[in-house]
C-alpha cells in the first residue's frame, strides 16, 4: 500500500511537469498600450475612457498610486483569449502590473504599483477582456465596481503573478465561456472579496476559480452550469456566509491538478462555512475530488440542496490524465443528509465533527471514518476500512411505522409521502433537514420532519 502511494505521487508529479508548457498563444504577450497610462506618482481620474484597440488595455498603472472615482470604463474591438491574455493581462480592461514585457512573469517586478477603484463600471464586448487583472505584486482595492463582460475568457476580478485584488461591494457578471466570475491563473494571487453579486452565465465559468488564496464573505454567487468553486494544486477557497448556487451538470464543488502548469502541488483546501450551497442537476455531486491530490473541504453550518443526494465523489473522472485522489470532507455544526462515494483506486474520507450529524441516504462506504458526532444509517449499509472517534452510529429501518405518538397519532413514510393516520383534521407541515417547507407528496429519498398540529414534530425517513 505504501509503495502504491509512492508510486502514484511520483506518477502525478511527472505527468503536472509533462503537461506544463508555455503559453501557445499567437499574440504579444504583454499589452501593447493603453488609453490612460500611470507610471509613477499619485493621480485621480474621474472621466470615462474607452478602448478598442486590440491587445491595449483601457487603464494601465505599472508604478505609484492611481485613483479611479466614478468612472466608466469600455473595452471592445478584436481581442485575445489565448494565455496571454488570460495569464499577463494583454486586452484587460483595467490592468496594474509591471511595465516591462521582460518582467511579465515576475511575482515582483510591480510590487509598488497600485488602483484603487472606487463606484466604478466596466464594460466589455472583446475576446479576453478581463475586467480588473493584478498582476507581478501589483495591488488592486475595489470599493464598488460593476462589471458587464459579455465575450469568451474575459473574467471579472482575475489576479496572476503573485497580484493581490481586495473589493468589496462588487456586481460582476460573465456571459460567455470560460469566463470566471473571481479567478486566479498562472503564477497565482490573491483576492477577497466582501459583498455582493457575481453571476457566471457561460459555460466553463465557475464563480470562484482558483490557483491561489481566493475568500469570498457575503457574496451571493451563482454559476449557470458551471461550478461554484474550483480549486487547482495547492490553493485555497474560503467561504463564508454565502448564497451559492450551481446549475452544472457535472459538479458544484471541484478540487484537482490540472496537469496545466497553471499550479503547483497536490494539497487544495476549501473551507465553508455559514453557507447556503444549492445544486439544480438531479445527478451532479456536491464535491468531486479527481486525478492524484489529497483534498480537504470543511462545511461548518452550510445549508445544503443536493438533489443528488451526493455530498462528495472522489472519482475517476478521464478528462484529466492522473489518479489517485484522496478527498476528505469535513462535517461541521449542523446536520447533513447524502452519500459519498469513492472510485476503485481512489479514497474518500469522513470526518464527523461533535457539533454535526450526517443522515445516509444510500448504501455508503468510506475509506476512513473520524465520527464525533452522530450518523443515522436510517437503514443502509454503512461500511468502513478504518473508524476512530467518540460519536454515535444509528441504525434503524426504513420501513413501517416511523413514529407513533402518546396521543395515537401515526406518522410514516409510503411510497415517497408522508402518512398521517389518527388526526383527519390536523394540519399537517413537512420539512427537510435544512428548515426548507417540502410537499408531503413525491419527496426524494432522505429524512424528513414532520409537524401535525402543535405536537412536537416527528421524524421519517424516505426511500424510493
């Protein structure tokens, strides 16, 4: 087992080396201008500018401070939307990094450069037009921005090389694919983002994109069918009272290596907390963890809509070329219904937390079990390699009555309904384990409460 281990980490690393390859895009690889330049000094603009010069930015800052208040700024004409547009900032809308075309890899050349962006809206309608790009050390603070892109690889707040973006009060939206909300690309970044709304309309968008250290508290986010996080190598995403929401039909959460060159490491890491995180996809997982990184995601008093029922799947997913992967998700301060599921060669673990309960909802099996709380099998299988812990195991059927109270009063599941028996007249409520009122009719697997009358309410369980 060892030596598998060893030999599968080995395998990972050659194959992130072999895939890494320079950037294959055709055009220049640093912006070739600019409408409005600042070099050095402190300045203040107000007016609005525009550009539709190919590979130009609208607003380039390489050193000093400048200010924008107020402003209104355009990009548009024929763009870029290979990795030089997406890694060095060539065609961005507002871009602050380093002035040298020789320095556009370097994670300092621009340390001394920054924007601060107040109440301002950006516009776009070219190819790889990011809105805000931070790049080489170069600082970006956002205090208000609305952000409309509306072409292919043209994110929002989009930090590389080391740039550092904090907004707050931001309203982004992307239309078109490969367009992240608030990303991070080669050479990483960071930013953090406190307020607001960002929307992902196209393909291959997530809301939150990362290869380097990305927080985002208080966003409302949602990803049309794309993710809403992702997280490559070792990086990380926080999040913390959110609204998220995913409609893809592939996952909402994803943790793995690229094999890009985009970043480096095997170690991601996403902490949640406070958060509701709503799936739309009847099969899509919660969390995928793919190809050969070890993966830790915490959920600490998330509300979940899952209706997949499937919180995590460490899985084999061919898109990319290694394996392996090891996923640990972390369950904490609230309850949690759902599976998890693990490919051959591959690891799922759980961690139950004294504040948590997880409810099953299918057969389930995990690699290694740390159950500090409590886990209601609700009648299915729940099998382990290893189990550690000072928590509660419940098993119980899924069948008959579910629970009759000192009053005669008969509640119990049917054929996907709840079955009230001794009240006629009573008022009957169902609600689902994250406080959400449910019909009592045509209810997807998993544990319900229900309330009949004033009584205190009952607990069923579901199975289709």
């Amino acid at each position: 087992m060892v030596k598998k281990s060893i030999l599968s980490a080995v395998f990972c690393l050659a194959a992130i080396f072999a895939m890494a390859q320079p950037p294959s895009d055709s055009s220049p690889t640093y912006p070739q201008g600019a409408t409005y330049t600042h070099t050095s000094g402190t300045a203040t603009i107000t007016s609005d500018y525009s550009s539709s010069t190919q590979y130009y930015n609208v607003i380039q800052c390489t050193g000093g401070t400048l200010t924008m208040n107020g402003c209104t700024i355009t990009k548009t004409g024929d763009g870029s939307q290979g990795d030089n547009s997406s890694f060095y900032g060539n065609n961005s809308s507002i871009y602050c990094g380093a002035a040298s075309s020789s320095n556009y890899q370097s994670t300092t050349a621009a340390s001394g450069a920054k924007i601060v962006i107040n109440n301002v809206t950006v516009n776009s309608t070219s190819k790889g037009a990011n809105a805000v790009i931070a790049t080489n050390g170069a600082t970006v603070e956002i205090n208000g921005i609305t952000i409309v892109n509306n072409y292919a690889v043209s994110r929002g707040l989009h930090a590389t090389y080391g740039g550092t973006i904090t907004a707050s009060d931001v309203d982004i939206t992307t239309n078109e694919a490969t367009s992240s909300t608030i990303a991070t690309d080669r050479g990483g970044g960071t930013v953090t983002v406190n307020g607001g709304t960002a929307t992902a309309n196209g393909s291959k968008s997530a809301v939150i994109y990362s290869t380097g250290t990305m927080s985002a508290t208080d966003l409302v986010g949602t990803s049309a069918s794309g993710e809403i996080g992702v997280i490559e190598g070792d990086n990380s995403i926080t999040m913390t009272n959110c609204t998220m929401s995913s409609g893809s039909s592939e996952r909402g959460l994803l943790m793995m290596q690229s094999g890009s060159g985009d970043a480096s490491g095997v170690n991601p890491v996403m902490t949640i907390a406070g958060t509701s995180l709503t799936m739309t996809d009847g099969s899509a997982p919660l969390l995928e963890v793919a190809t050969c990184v070890t993966a830790t995601c915490t959920l600490d008093n998330c509300t979940l809509t899952v209706p997949s029922g499937i919180l995590m799947y460490v899985m084999d997913d061919d898109q990319w070329s290694t394996s392996g992967a090891v996923g640990t998700l972390v369950l904490a301060n609230g309850d949690y219904t759902g599976t998890v599921k693990q490919d051959d060669g591959y690891t799922a673990n759980v961690t139950v937390q004294n504040t948590a309960t997880w409810n099953l909802t299918a057969n389930t099996t995990v690699t290694a079990l740390v159950n500090n709380g409590a886990i209601n099998t609700n009648g299915y299988t729940l099998s382990y390699s290893t189990l550690s812990g000072s928590g509660t195991i419940n098993t119980g059927s899924t069948s008959g009555i579910d629970d009759v109270n000192a009053d005669g009063i008969t509640v119990r599941a049917e054929q996907g309904s709840v079955v009230v028996e001794g009240c006629d007249n009573c008022d009957v409520q169902v609600f689902d384990l994250g406080g959400h009122q449910v019909p009592a009719h045509g209810l997807a697997a998993g544990v319900y409460l229900v309330k009949v009358g004033d009584r205190p309410a009952h607990k069923v369980v579901v199975t289709k």
